[in-house]
C-alpha cells in the first residue's frame, strides 16, 4: 500500500471537488492536520473513514487504495491486490498499537515497583508487596512483546526476567538493610523477643539490637537457626 501515492491521490480529487482541506475535514469529522497527513502520505484514514471519504471524493475504496482512477480491465486485479495490502496494512497498524501499549505497561510495572521500595517505610508489608505486583505486571507487558515467538521460549525467557527482576529487588534491599540499617522489605518473619527485634529472610538473617535505646546496633548474618532463648541473649553477648 503506497500511502504516498494515495495521499497525491486524495489532493487530487479533492481539489477537483473544489474543497479545502476545511471542508473534506469539517464533512468527515476530522481536523485540518487530519487530511494533511493523508494528503503528505503520512499516515492513512482510518478504515471507518474509507466509506465516507470516497462518497465525498466520488471515488470507489478500490479506487483510493490503489491511488488512481481504474478502468474495468484493471479493477478486478486491483481489487484483489488491495484486498491483501489492506489486510497487512490492518495487521501491521494492530501490532504497532499492541506493542505501545506493551511499552506502557512495562514503564506502568516498573515505576510501581520502584516506587513502592521509596515510598513505604522498610517496617512495612506493603512495600514487598506492590513492589512484587510491579514485577508482575511489568512481567505482563514482556509477555505482550514477547507473543510473537513460540511458547516454550517465551515461557523460558519470562522466568529469566522474572528471576533477575526479583534478584535486583532482594539485592538492593540487602543493601539498603546492610548500610541504611532498616528492616528488610522481603522478609518471612518478624519476632520481637527481649531487646532484640529477629527478622528472618530467605538468604540472611538480621538482629536489631537493643531497638529504641541509644544503644541500639544492627546485625545482618547468614542464615541460623536460632530458638526464642538464644534471641533473648543474642544481644547480651
């Protein structure tokens, strides 16, 4: 479909008609900037418009796809060869629209998850669990670009993404524990026992020591298995 050719095609007979861009534009209920576009071979009408265009211009469909006034001999053949360009033209105009709103969603994933580890306090659930349905939907538009190739690789390359996505986020909560000493937004249990408050996370342990007190001190470890006693005492050694 050569939208340029098309475009010419469209000046053409409107100024035949002895219409402005205005009037086609005021009769199809579109701007100005509308029929310039057309008109440039910048973009094309939309389809709902094709029906329409054509009456005002005196024009059949075949006729503005193909660019040209067709004679009987040609017509059949033009018909047929538009038919499968409009087809494509369609197809190609729906992914193109499918893949922006991937990107947005992406962006939509991504911003929820970083914002939710700077919004709330690391002392919160709330922040491991938007961060997590962030991830989720940013997962969600990967998928939505990714729904071209077969689905064992896509699958394959989604758990990739996921994992390293959630590495990121446990990492730089690892880190924000280790030297901003906050508790750890993914952790799997809180325990306050004594002066000690005992976060448990998957890959290491964190002791908040005599917690309120001007003699309160962080401790991140590896992972221990630690009863209620021996976290009564851990600060006392």
């Amino acid at each position: 479909m050569n939208q340029e050719k098309i475009g010419k095609f469209i000046a053409e007979c409107r100024k035949k008609k002895k219409l402005t861009q205005s009037d086609l534009a005021e009769s199809l209920g579109v701007t100005d900037r509308s029929i310039s576009n057309w008109e440039n071979g910048k973009n094309m009408p939309d389809l709902s418009l094709f029906k329409p265009l054509c009456a005002k211009l005196d024009i059949t469909i075949n006729e503005l796809l193909s660019g040209e006034k067709l004679n009987k001999e040609d017509y059949q053949d033009k018909l047929e060869e538009n038919i499968v360009n409009t087809i494509d033209y369609s197809t190609k105009k729906i992914t193109k629209y499918n893949q922006i709103i991937s990107v947005i969603i992406i962006i939509f994933g991504l911003f929820i998850a970083i914002s939710a580890i700077m919004i709330f306090p690391s002392e919160s659930s709330w922040g491991s669990i938007y961060s997590v349905f962030g991830i989720i939907i940013f997962m969600i538009g990967i998928s939505r670009v990714l729904s071209t190739i077969k689905w064992y690789l896509r699958l394959l390359f989604m758990i990739v993404i996921f994992t390293l996505s959630m590495s990121i986020l446990v990492f730089t909560d690892y880190i924000n524990v280790k030297y901003n000493e906050e508790a750890p937004m993914f952790r799997t249990t809180t325990k306050y026992i004594g002066n000690v408050i005992y976060y448990d996370t998957l890959f290491y342990d964190v002791y908040r020591c005599n917690f309120d007190t001007e003699d309160e001190y962080w401790v991140v470890e590896k992972n221990s298995k630690k009863t209620d006693n021996d976290l009564r005492n851990y600060c006392k050694e």
